[in-house]
C-alpha cells in the first residue's frame, strides 16, 4: 500500500523503521517534526513533554553503552544465557549508535497539578505520561510524511536513572521512549488485528 493509495492518509504504511541510511537529517525537518509533537493534545494543556535531540556520535555511544551495561546486568540476575545477554546488548547498541538522530522523550511534572492523597496524584501521573505518548505520535506521523523512518524503543523505562545520567539530565525530566530517526533503509510489512476483534459499538 502506497500513501497516496492509503485510505488512513498515509498513517497506514508507517511501519517501525530499524535501519538507516547514513544520511544526515536537515535540522529543519528535526524542527518540524518537534512542532508536530508539541501540537498534540495535553492533559490540562500544561504541556508535559520535554524532548532530548541526539546527533553526536560520541553522545550516542556514552547513552547506548550505559544502557547496554544496565541491560545486561538485568539479564544475567534473571538468569538469562550470556549468548542471549551478548545478542540482546549487542542488538539494543547497534540500533542506538546507527540511527542519524535520537529523540529521547520525557516528561515533567513540573507544571501538573498536584494532589494530597496518592490515588489522584497517580491519575495526575497518567495523563502526563499519555500526553507524552500522543506527541511522540505526532512526531512518528510527521516523520513517516516526510519521508522518513522512526522506531519507539522503550527501554528507557527499564533504566531512567541510567538514561538521566549519561545525558545529563534535569532531574525533572522522566525518561519515556527514545526514537530512532533517519531516511530509510529498509521496508516492513506488518498487519493488524480485525477491527472487529478489538471493538464494541453501543
């Protein structure tokens, strides 16, 4: 299915994208894709998303080396193979050092509400965490528009504190899912449950 052909806009061929061309990302495209995430919707409209852009290789290697190290910790004290550990690491630091551009996306409490008992302040929590999810969908969009891939990796999740400290972070910053950007270098073909499976209509 080609976008022009896509009855979803062109929404229905964005696959997740593993592998890159070597070319560079112009920054204005970077820029348009960050206007896209920002201008999705938000809990309260407070805007909870914070965005880390990493281009220098350097940079890249420092964040995937700390991470493979934390991952490869949590394997081994799960009892995993080391042939598995060496393969899960080893897959995890390739696709972080090869994509032209990371985009880290956190969020920040900064400016929600906040709450005296612990059940309300969760739910405070949970919007934040879904608005940020929703901008990084209108960055995965945008980038399939342009004529770029895009993969969501989540294993940030599995070591904030690692991710927080290899780039430097403010502490306010939650780490949610890093995005793996560049042109192209592969195509993918995925298919979806039937609507039907998934939906009641009252």
């Amino acid at each position: 299915m080609t976008p022009d052909h896509d009855p979803l806009y062109g929404f229905g061929s964005r696959r997740s994208i593993r592998r890159y061309a070597p070319q560079a990302v112009p920054a204005s495209l970077i820029e348009q894709l960050l206007t896209a995430a920002i201008w999705a919707p938000s809990a309260h409209n407070r805007q909870p998303w914070r965005f880390a852009v990493i281009q220098t290789e350097a940079v890249k290697h420092r964040l995937a080396a700390a991470m493979g190290a934390r991952l490869r910790a949590d394997l081994a004290a799960d009892g995993a193979p080391a042939a598995v550990i060496e393969q899960d690491a080893s897959r995890s630091y390739q696709r972080i050092t090869s994509a032209p551009v990371l985009i880290l996306l956190c969020l920040s409490l900064e400016d929600m509400d906040v709450y005296p008992d612990a059940a309300r302040q969760q739910n405070e929590w949970v919007m934040a965490v879904q608005s940020t999810a929703m901008a990084g969908q209108n960055l995965l969009l945008a980038a399939h528009a342009l004529g770029l891939g895009a993969c969501w990796m989540c294993a940030p999740l599995f070591c904030p504190d690692v991710v927080r400290q290899a780039l430097e972070l403010p502490a306010a910053w939650q780490p949610q899912g890093l995005i793996t950007l560049g042109y192209p270098a592969e195509t993918r073909s995925k298919t979806r449950h039937p609507l039907a499976q998934h939906t009641r209509y009252y």
